[in-house]
C-alpha cells in the first residue's frame, strides 16, 4: 500500500522541528481567530455571514493548508488543530453572545473535524502527479461543489470561484 502512495507525492525537503511546530500553532492560531469572525460576521452582516456559513470556504481553507504542508502527517495535525480551534471559537463566541445554534449543527462539524486528518492526508497526496492524486483533486472539487449543492441549494458564485482557486492550488 506505501508503493502506490510513494508514487503520488513524497516530502521534498525537511522542515526544521521548530518551523514545523511554529507553522502548526499559526494554523490553530488561525483558526481561533477565523472561528470568532465568522461567528460574528453571522451576526453582524449578512453577505459574509452567508459565505463564512458555507463549506466551501472551510474546504478551500483546509485544502490549502494540507495541500502546503510538508508532509501529510503535518497536514492532518494542522488542519485538525485548525478546525478544532475554529469551531471551538465559533461555538464559545456563540455562547457569549448568546446566539442561538443548533447541536444538530455542532455534532455535523464535530464530525467533520474528526474525520479531517484524513481528509487532508489526502489532499496532500492530490497535490502529487499521476492519475490517483488527479482523481484525489478531482474529488475535492466534487465534494466542495457537492455540498453546496445538497445543503445550500446549488453552487453559487462564491462556491464557483473558491472551487477554481481551489483547483489552481492542486492542479498547478
């Protein structure tokens, strides 16, 4: 099974222990701070309230951040930290505020997070060449899009233009 991996994409160059470490912290970092805007960009404005309330935006995110990490281990941490921090933020800011949320709404991204390390092991391998990491990118562009489609009523512009950055990021 680490044949066919080796021929997707490999490490290319070794990321000092403390770069490493400091790069992981900015993700959860990140992810605090964007957990907190986003809440309060769905209280306060509608436009980015409605973007920031939609997957695709968190799937660009954590693509790019697996997609640039040096090594998939390293991207399944950052991009765990990241989400974990996010909602974390976004629910401890709801609560403060006291916003109203749904749990049905809390397991749904608990979930998510918990299964991203996975999900961006693999979005570093679609970072590679050959057909499997094609068909990698090629499935995060349909899940990105799929999503859109099955929970917000079809794709629309944002979702459009965030799914072709996305594809400039794993394509090349």
């Amino acid at each position: 099974m680490a044949e066919w991996k080796k021929g997707l994409r490999q490490a290319t160059r070794q990321t000092p222990k403390m770069r490493a470490a400091l790069h992981t912290l900015c993700a959860a970092a990140a992810g605090l701070l964007l957990g907190t805007a986003a809440k309060f960009a769905d209280l306060y404005t509608q436009n980015l309230g409605n973007i920031f309330s939609e997957a695709s935006v968190w799937i660009f995110l954590c693509t790019l951040l697996a997609a640039y990490s040096s090594t998939p281990k390293r991207a399944a941490l950052r991009v765990f930290l990241f989400c974990a921090a996010m909602l974390g933020a976004y629910y401890l800011t709801a609560e403060l505020t006291h916003s109203v949320y749904s749990l049905t709404f809390v397991r749904g991204w608990a979930a998510v997070c918990l299964c991203s390390p996975a999900l961006a092991a693999a979005a570093w391998y679609a970072r590679g060449r050959g057909v499997a990491a094609r068909l990698l990118a090629a499935g995060i562009l349909l899940v990105m899009l799929g999503v859109a489609w099955l929970l917000f009523d079809g794709p629309g512009l944002s979702d459009i233009v965030l799914a072709a950055l996305t594809a400039l990021a794993l394509f090349r």
